[in-house]
C-alpha cells in the first residue's frame, strides 16, 4: 500500500469527530459525581462505576495498539490476555474521581492521536480485535463511538437510550444487523422494521418455527419499533418492551 491512495473511507474522520464530542459528553457526566459515587453499582453487573470508567480507558489504549498495527503492519493485539485486561480494569477500579477523569482525558488523546497518524491507505487493513474477530482499521472509530455511548448508559446517571444521537443509533443499526448478528448461530432470522419503512434482516439464514410472516420467500421474525428502541434491545441496555412481534415474545439476544 501507498500513502497516497485516495480516501476510500470517508465516514473515518467523522466517527473521529464523533468519538471526541461522544468522549466530551461523558467526561461533564462523570464530572459531576465523586469518589463514593465511583465505587457504587454501575448498571453492569458486578462492576462499579469505576470498573466502568476503568474499562473505557483501557479499551481507548487498546484500540490505539490496533490503530498501530494498521499504521506499522507490525502486530499489536488490543491486550496482553485476557487475564491482563481483567487485572487493568480491576486495579484502576477504585481510583479517586480525580485520576479516573485525567485518566479519560489521556486515553481519549491517546485514541485520537492515534487514529489521526493513520493514513488513509492503511484504514482497509484487516486486524484481529479481541475474541478473534475481525475488523477494518476503517471501522475502528465507531467501534471507539459505540463504547463511550453505550457505556454512558451504563454508568446509570441519567443518560437513556432515547437520548442517543440519531446519526449513531442508524449506524447502530446497519452495524448490529449487518455485522455483529449477521448470521450469528445464537439468533434467530429476524427482520427489524421501523416506522419510516426501514427493514434491516439478520440472525440465523434458516427457519426458527417462531412466530413468522415471509418476508420474500424466507420466513422471518418480525420486530417492529422506533430505531432507538430497536438499538436499546440489540445492546441489552432496554428490554424491549415498546417493540411489536405480532404477539410472540421476543428472541433471548447473546450479550455484545
């Protein structure tokens, strides 16, 4: 590759921008509790809002270590192991508000920085992130987006589904239902469909015996409702409870 391919990603520079206003957004959240706030539950289960906090930052340095394998060629996975994620998470846990926010500020720098040193012939080369799976440089962004805003859900401060931007919640949703559950074994064939007459299909190719209507041949399980209300569902940060299946239940969704 040559640094003078034209730009063939041009959502890149945007999910960046994105990124940083997303980032921005958190740290006035965060920025309002204090050091006993940061030990109480987050909304994960088993982690405080400090495992939580700890978490964002360290996957902002992970994927800095895959925007430079993308950049060098030279292999740097997100982490160590498992086992030194884990350890990171928990021994930055129970830090003071303070250095938790330095720690936000840095890392984020860190992402940005980093995401701005790649050029845009390498944003197409493929890297393995965590669990195996694979991934364009280009797409390393949003993946950064999708971690500051659902975990901004998670810190449980007030922030909800219904206040995700928009733009993020559509690329949400082309993403889930295009990538991450786009024939995933665990989910049943299902078309989402939204009011405006928008239909994403993912899951399973094969019929599920569910509650069905065919959808050009191929029996799906239809789930209609709002884009936001349908991403709350696909994240498991809302139980889908305004969401319409023609009267069956809604499909149980592995965890992100």
């Amino acid at each position: 590759m040559t640094d003078n391919v034209p730009d063939s990603t041009p959502g890149f520079a945007q999910d960046t921008a994105s990124v940083r206003e997303a980032t921005d957004r958190l740290l006035v959240d965060v920025g309002k509790l204090d050091d006993e706030a940061i030990g109480e539950p987050s909304l994960l289960p088993d982690w405080t809002r400090g495992h939580l906090l700890a978490h964002v930052a360290r996957n902002a340095d992970a994927l800095v270590n895959l925007l430079t394998w993308a950049r060098t060629g030279i292999r740097t996975p997100m982490y160590a192991s498992a086992e030194a994620r884990n350890a990171d998470i928990a021994e930055g846990a129970d830090r003071p508000l303070a250095v938790h926010l330095d720690d936000l500020r840095s890392s984020a720098e860190r992402f940005d920085a980093a995401a701005a040193a790649l050029p845009p012939a390498r944003r197409q080369y493929e890297l393995e992130m965590r669990n195996g799976v694979l991934e364009r440089a280009a797409r390393l962004p949003f993946r950064r987006l999708t971690e500051v805003e659902l975990h901004r859900i998670d810190l449980g401060v007030g922030y909800g589904i219904e206040q995700l931007p928009t733009a993020f919640v559509d690329a949400a949703l082309a993403f889930l239902t295009g990538k991450k559950f786009a024939g995933h074994v665990d989910v049943p064939a299902v078309e989402l469909r939204t009011p405006d007459g928008r239909r994403w299909r993912t899951g399973r190719t094969e019929h599920t015996g569910r509650v069905t209507e065919d959808t050009g041949g191929v029996p799906y399980l239809v789930v209609s409702g709002s884009p936001t209300e349908l991403v709350g569902w696909l994240t498991g940060r809302a139980k889908g409870t305004g969401l319409d299946t023609r009267g069956g239940p809604l499909p149980a969704l592995p965890p992100l």
